[in-house]
C-alpha cells in the first residue's frame, strides 16, 4: 500500500492511490534518448524503478604520420 490507515481524508481517496500489478508489468519500459552532438545517451527505465544507462560515442581513429609509423 501507498500510504497507511486513517492517511488520507476518504476511503475513495485512499483506494485511488492503490495500484494493482499486472503480468506484463516487465514490458513497461521508457525508453529517452539524448543526443549531446558528440555522443548519445539511451536511458531505459524499467517498471521496479531501475535504470539502463548507454553512451554511444563515435569511434576514435589514430592517424599517424609518415615521420611516426618509421619511429
């Protein structure tokens, strides 16, 4: 229960802030995603208040000159 007896001001009221758990409570996600320009952030928030963080950056590539790959 969300809150505890005598709590709210009626029975309607109290029974209104109740919530009942259904069997495909683990399909409810929410699912955001932020674009930084230089990376993307997904965050997935799940029915029992967890959270899924991903940062997808762009790859990163070494160029070397010519004077480094004889070195």
């Amino acid at each position: 229960m969300s809150c505890a007896r005598g709590c709210c001001a009626t029975p309607a009221e109290h029974y209104r802030s109740l919530s009942v758990a259904s069997s495909d409570r683990r399909e409810w996600t929410k699912t955001t995603t932020d674009d930084h320009g230089t990376h993307a952030v997904d965050v997935v928030e799940h029915w029992q208040d967890r959270q899924d963080v991903t940062v997808r950056a762009p790859r990163v590539e070494l160029k070397a000159t010519q004077r480094e790959v004889w070195e």
